[in-house]
C-alpha cells in the first residue's frame, strides 16, 4: 500500500511525544525493509513530501514503531577524533544540533552550562535562534560572572550579553558549582554530556553522553526547571 509520510509520522507520534527526529525513524522502517520512497518529481521535495510503499502489514509496522520507540529511551552520543564509531553510536555535536532542529512550538529548552564563551555560543546559535522562533522558550543557566575563572570572567559575561541581546533567558547557579553540560529539549528528551561546546570539546576530545527520553528525562527537567521557578 502507498501512504504518505505524514501517516507514517503520525504512527509514530501516537506512541511517542515530540520532539522526534521523523528522519530517522523513516530511516529506520527503511532499513528494516518495512517501506521503500516512491520517487517524488517535485522541485525542492523533502522528505515529508514523499510517498512511500509500505510493504509490512499493521501489526509488523506496529511492533518496528514500538521496537523504535524503545530505542530512543537511551542513545549514546561520542566525540571521538575517528571517523568510524560503533554502531549505533551518535556524533555529540551533530545530535544536539539534530534535536535543536526537531523541537515544536511551545517546547521549553533549558541550557545548563556552566562556563560560556563567545565561540560557544555562536556554534548553536542558528538552530537556538531558529528554535526560539518556532515557538520554543529557551533559557540558559549558567554561572555568574563572578563564580568562574578570571580569565573566563571576560567572555562570560560577553556571552551572557549576547544571549540576552537575542531574546534568550540566562538564570545564574548561585553558589553551586558544576561540570555537567545538559539541554533538555523539554520534558521529552535530554542530552547529558562532559562535551565542553568548544572545538576541542566537539572534535579532538574523547567525550561521551546520553540522550535520554521518557520518564528519566522528565525527571532531569524537572530538576533543573526548578533552578528557574525559585
């Protein structure tokens, strides 16, 4: 049967919340030989644009969707100076940058990181600001000026001004040094990671993180949200 990608998203989003990332799950029906793309003629087509041939029959399309679904629970991201990394393996920067792209209008996205600088910054600013255009609140917590090194002291505080300049919420940990850098792309999914957003951080360290989806995410949200609220 033919059906259009909008079908195959709305199959999976009566068993998962957004934010998802609907290519991958396309990509992986594919892979599991569930469906082939029937080629689009239109100019400038997406993917969303496509009909596909969905050979599995509801009940096989149905186990593929939740067997999908319970592997997003957990995803292990990686920096790592290689070019091959183990299967199902994710590359930090790409995924953070992929959820930044997937979130909808009204996700609340909550930045913790606990040392800024201006390079930092301007790495995520596009899909930050596009998120934040879509709908999405987004809000950084950070330490104060005052708490960090004082040869950061400079560029956080020219960071924070520059996420404020953009509309963007910044909120200080008072008192409470930490290392951790996590995004919580509202209640639904959430990156943890000892990635620095530095050129080091991204390509020539070995870094490891997770992202984390379901009732664990919720939790992480929760915690830091209240950072915020008090």
């Amino acid at each position: 049967m033919i059906k259009p990608a909008s079908y195959l998203i709305g199959k999976l989003a009566e068993k998962m919340r957004p934010p998802f990332d609907y290519r991958d799950f396309i990509s992986f029906l594919e892979l599991n030989k569930a469906l082939k793309r029937v080629r689009n003629q239109m100019p400038g087509a997406t993917l969303e644009d496509y009909l596909f041939e969905v050979s599995a029959n509801d009940a096989i399309l149905d186990d593929l969707i939740k067997e999908y679904v319970r592997q997003q629970d957990l995803e292990i991201v990686v920096t790592y100076p290689s070019k091959r990394l183990p299967a199902g393996w994710l590359t930090t920067r790409e995924t953070i940058k992929k959820w930044f792209r997937s979130v909808i209008a009204g996700t609340e996205i909550i930045i913790v990181m606990p040392i800024l600088q201006p390079d930092q910054i301007s790495d995520f600013f596009v899909e930050i600001h596009a998120a934040g255009k879509r709908g999405a609140v987004v809000t950084v917590l950070t330490l104060p000026p005052r708490s960090v090194f004082s040869d950061k002291k400079e560029e956080q505080e020219l960071s924070i001004s520059m996420l404020r300049d953009a509309g963007i919420k910044v909120h200080h940990m008072k008192d409470l040094w930490f290392h951790a850098k996590i995004i919580c792309f509202g209640e639904h999914a959430t990156y943890i990671g000892s990635a620095n957003w530095t050129e080091g951080g991204f390509k020539k360290n070995l870094e490891m993180g997770v992202i984390i989806r379901g009732e664990r995410s919720k939790s992480v949200f929760s915690f830091f949200k209240s950072f915020i609220d008090n």
